[in-house]
C-alpha cells in the first residue's frame, strides 16, 4: 500500500516536471547527441592546419560556426567562437526556463562572474584598459557593473561600490574585508566567493531533492573537494597561513570536515596525498601514473574525473543535473579544441593526444 502511494507521488512528481521543464530537458539532451565523437577527435588529431579543423568542425553541430568570422583564423578566434557557440545555446534555455530551474540555470552563472570580476581586479591592479580587459571575460559572466570592478581598493569598497545590487553580494558575507586588493588578496578574494557560491549552490540542489540532489551533490561536493585540495597544494611556499588556508576550504563536500581538517595542517605534497588515499574517489587521482602512460597534471586528472561525473547525469531523467553538466561537458570539449588547435599551429604532433575525451564509445 505504501509502495503504491510513494509510487504514485513519484510519477506526479515526474508529470509535473515535465510539464514545466520537459521540453528544455528534451532540448538538452538533444544537444548533447551533438558532443564530438572519439571518431571526430581522431580526424581532428590528423589536422595540420586551422583550415583543416575547421572544414571537420563544420561536419558536426558546430556547423558554419568558425566559418561566420571575415578574420583570419587563430587559435584564439577558435577559442572566442566556440565560446560565443555555448552562450548562444545557454540563452536558448534560460530564456524560455521556469522557476526553480531558472534559478538552478543562474547559479551556473554565478561562477562565470566570480571569475570575471577577479580578472577585472587583476588586470586593474597591473595598470591594464578595462576596454582591453572586458572582451576577455567570459560572456555567461556578464553583469552591468563589469566596467566599474577595476576603482575598488578594497573588497570593501568592491562591495558596497559595485557588487552590492549584483548576485554576487549574496556571496560577499565573508569576504569583505579592508584588505588593500593586491594580485594575492584578488585570489583570496576568489576563494571566498567560491567557497560561499559552492555551499549556496549545494543547498540550493538539496532543497529541491530528488534525482536533482542525487545528481547535483556529489557533483557539487567534488567540486568543492577539488577546490580544498588545489588550494592546499598552491599554497606551499606562499604566505597563506594553515588558518587563512583553512577558512577557504567549502565545507559541502565529501572530506568536511575530517578531511579539511588535514589538508589543513598538510605541509607537503606527500602530506596532501596521504589526506587523499583515505578516499577512494581521490586515491586514484593522486596515485602514481603507471609506467609507460603519459604524464597527466593534477589539473587534468580533476578535469578527467569531473567528466565521468558529469557524463552520469544523462543517465537518469527529470532532474536539472542534465544542464549543469552539458554546460561543463561542453567547456571540457571546447578546452579540447583548443589544444589540438594550438598543437596543430605550434607543430607539436607529438603531444595532440593530450586531450580529455568525453565519452569513450564512438556515440555520445
């Protein structure tokens, strides 16, 4: 009887859904049919020239998107088009959204702008034009303030002069602060915000539940995990002290706080690993490479992770995972381009493998 019940809400639960976020759901999986094929990179991988990546590119969804440009073609005209290609396909689906996925689609945002306004203070801080800075910033970031990030001294006056009527004063809490905004205090600055966005952004996963919290928190919580363990290792040989360290971890993730607590006190790589060995999903991240494969960077070997989670996503129905993760899973693609083009144009053959391929069959 009460199997029947739960069942029963379930499949209202599913009618709803798909009532109000069906149609985008369909359209995003639609999208995602268009991810590059293993087959694609490889025709990609035997390219000598943009040209050539071009004319393969225009085989697949990404169509005339390199073609619609008079300028000569560049690996960063390439990497500006694929851009703009993801922004046009995000406003599709935002546009015609409805709460709470609207919502959900604007956290994605969120970090984009995180990412913009500690470029913009970087930039101020070495004496460069906001007219040079603002085409470098990524356009699901943008925000009518942008322009006004480079007067703020401090994260202070960031704040009450810039940010406040943003989304990202929601974030600000902790990070405000009188600190003049040096080159170290704007990464700090960074963490702050990232750390405040992640939790927010958990909660707001967990309080819609069902299969959109089972999807969107352990993706959410690597990605906190993997932000404590970066820091920790970019922090050796800085003045960042083990407490100053600690208040950046985001406390929603798998090692909170055990784990946070470690890394925390870690004083070396080897000390870093040791906090990763005690967690099956990171273990593997930081073991040795076996002889004979090729060299990975811890950032790659996240990005590989990052993309087993996210491919995950499309495996189960009526949740808002599927957006999150084709955002990211297309970012990962577009990195991938990327790469090959600039291996193509440096003449650097050896190294064009290097890539993170999506899904590993011949289909998405």
């Amino acid at each position: 009887m009460h199997r029947h019940v739960g069942s029963s809400s379930g499949i209202m639960a599913e009618l709803s859904f798909n009532v109000d976020h069906g149609y985008l759901e369909g359209l995003v999986r639609g999208m995602k049919a268009g991810i590059l094929t293993r087959t694609d990179y490889q025709n990609l991988a035997q390219c000598d020239t943009l040209e050539d990546i071009k004319l393969h590119l225009q085989c697949t969804d990404y169509g005339k998107t390199l073609s619609s440009s008079e300028d000569d073609l560049t690996v960063s005209l390439v990497h500006s088009k694929l851009r703009e290609n993801l922004v046009t396909e995000f406003s599709c689906l935002r546009s015609n959204a409805l709460p709470p996925l609207s919502t959900f689609l604007d956290y994605i945002t969120y970090s984009y702008m995180i990412d913009n306004v500690v470029m913009l203070i970087t930039g101020a801080l070495k004496q460069r034009d906001v007219a040079e800075l603002l085409p470098r910033c990524h356009p699901l970031g943008a925000f009518d303030q942008m322009a006004a990030v480079g007067i703020a001294r401090t994260p202070t006056e960031l704040y009450s002069a810039v940010l406040v009527d943003t989304p990202l004063a929601q974030f600000f809490q902790d990070a405000v602060s009188e600190s003049n905004l040096d080159e170290m205090e704007a990464e700090i600055l960074r963490n702050k915000l990232f750390k405040a966005y992640l939790e927010s952004f958990h909660s707001f996963c967990k309080n819609i539940g069902g299969a959109t919290k089972d999807i969107m928190c352990p993706v959410l919580e690597f990605e906190a995990d993997r932000r404590a363990f970066i820091i920790t290792v970019n922090s050796f040989g800085t003045d960042l002290s083990s407490a100053d360290r600690s208040a950046l971890y985001p406390a929603c993730g798998e090692l909170h706080p055990e784990g946070l607590r470690l890394l925390g006190r870690a004083q070396d790589a080897a000390q870093v690993k040791d906090v990763a060995d005690c967690y099956p999903a990171y273990k593997i991240i930081f073991d040795e490479p076996e002889p004979g494969s090729r060299f990975k960077t811890l950032e790659d070997r996240f990005f590989e992770q990052e993309v087993k989670l996210n491919t995950l996503a499309f495996l189960q129905q009526f949740h808002f995972g599927v957006f999150y993760s084709y955002i990211k899973l297309k970012e990962q693609e577009s990195r991938n381009i990327v790469w090959i083009a600039e291996c193509v144009t440096q003449r650097q053959k050896s190294k064009i493998h290097n890539y993170i391929p999506i899904f590993q069959g011949s289909e998405p």
